[in-house]
C-alpha cells in the first residue's frame, strides 16, 4: 500500500505524516537507507552564496518499494543570536517522489539572493511506499550573501592544526569588521565535534565568552584591545583536538563563523 505523505510536521522524527492505516498482513516493517547524501559534491564544509543554486545527490534504496524523499532545509540561528527581526532567514521543503528499490536522486534548490548569512541545516528524510522511516540524515550548510561580518585572525594561523601545551595561554589576534553595526561576538573553545576523529572527553568548554556589542556603530572590533581574547590552557586539560569557534553576527541579522583545530599537548 502505498501512501503519500503531503502534510509537514516541524519535528524531524515525524518529519512526514505516517500512514495510520492498517497494513497488509504482509506488511513491510524494513526502513528504507540513505546510502549517501552530497551537497554540491560534499558532506562537510558546505559553503552557498544566497542567489545560487545549491545540488543534492542522495543515493537511497529500499528492500521493497521507496515512497519519498524529504529535503528541509531551515536557519540555525539558535542560540547565542541577537537575530534582527528585519532579516529574512530562508527555509524551504521539497519532497521527492520515488519507486522501486534503488535510486539516485539529483535536485537543485534555490536560494534566494535576499537569505540572511549564516548557518543552516539540511535535513534529509526518507520513508518506503509503506510508511517506514529511515534514519535521516543532516548536512551542515554556511550561507554567505556577502554581507556577512568579515573575521580577520592574525594570530595564530588558523590554516592548519594549531599546537598548544597544557599550562601556555593561546593569544587571538585580529579584528572583525563590518559595514553595518555589530551586534555580538561569541567565542568558544570545547572539544571536537563528533564527526571530527580524536575528539576529546572534555565534558566543558576550555573557553566561553559572549560579547555584547551594544553601542550603535561598532563596526570594527579587535580580539585584543575589545575582547582580551586571551585563552589560558588549563595544566589538567585533556590531551586531544580541540575546535576554537568564532561568530560574529551583525544588526542586519547576518552571521558569519570562523573556526580553527587546536590540539591539546
């Protein structure tokens, strides 16, 4: 039996409306798989600029029959955000209709030239023609329209692994800057994600701080002279690979995030 899923709910397990129907005796219980899932030929690091096109390649399969494939893609400004109630973030929803039990599926997504910056989800869902939801699957997107924040670290260089000794303070220098006013500045240093390989045990972040910038015309901040981004490495810190994270967000919403691998010693 095969059922047709057209109504959207926001939570991601019922990210489709699941059949209540009963089933054939026979029923099928197998969930369909997500072989593999590309974002413009990558599954990390995934930069678009607002007023292009963005291509998934989603490889799925079914022991049976597949159904549909959901693409939902929304902000993830949650969180240390002072998001301006002028800006636009973007969402959209495309649901993919399938057959048989292997396919590959290649679509473009738009995204609009007026999207606010920042990070966004991708989430993809997948459901058989009886109503079985497979393990989905999510990609992490940057959007950048160009009037992003520009963050500009001098020190260290970010462009590789950073070393740091347990005991040493890690100095950041640069600046950010903007053509519109800044709104704040978030700074975090904790223990890699868990798609990252050697990732600590560190429960805490080594460092957080959240600067508030609330005069009407900062357009420039610096690490040192506004911030003392000065990071003392704790003697009984974990040795591993750490990842520093900087985002910067100004007035108009937009948001941009620089981050840098810094191993432990």
């Amino acid at each position: 039996m095969k059922t047709v899923f057209k109504v959207l709910l926001p939570i991601v397990g019922a990210a489709f409306l699941m059949a209540s129907c009963d089933k054939d005796d026979n029923n099928d219980t197998t969930a369909p798989i997500i072989k593999s899932a590309t974002i413009d030929g990558k599954v990390e690091d995934i930069e678009v600029t607002a007023g292009t096109a963005m291509t998934f390649v989603v490889e799925v399969s079914d022991n049976e029959d597949l159904g549909q494939l959901k693409l939902d893609v929304h902000d993830n400004f949650d969180g240390h955000t002072h998001k301006s109630t002028a800006s636009i973030s973007w969402a959209e929803v495309q649901i993919i209709e399938l057959s048989g039990t292997d396919q590959v599926v290649t679509q473009a997504m738009n995204v609009p030239a007026e999207a606010t910056a920042g990070p966004y989800h991708a989430d993809i869902l997948l459901i058989d023609a009886e109503g079985n939801e497979g393990e989905f699957v999510e990609r992490s997107i940057m959007i950048r329209n160009g009037s992003e924040p520009g963050i500009d670290v001098t020190s260290p260089d970010f462009s590789g692994e950073v070393h740091a000794m347990k005991g040493s303070t890690l100095t950041i220098e640069g600046t950010v800057s903007d053509d519109v006013d800044l709104t704040e500045i978030y700074i975090v240093l904790e223990e890699e994600h868990e798609d990252h390989d050697h990732k600590s045990t560190q429960e805490e972040p080594l460092y957080e701080m959240d600067f508030d910038l609330t005069g009407s015309a900062d357009v420039s901040w610096d690490f040192q002279t506004d911030g003392n981004v000065n990071i003392a490495i704790p003697v009984n810190a974990e040795t591993g690979h750490y990842e520093l994270t900087i985002r910067a967000e100004d007035a108009e919403g937009n948001i941009n995030i620089l981050s840098g691998e810094i191993h432990i010693m």
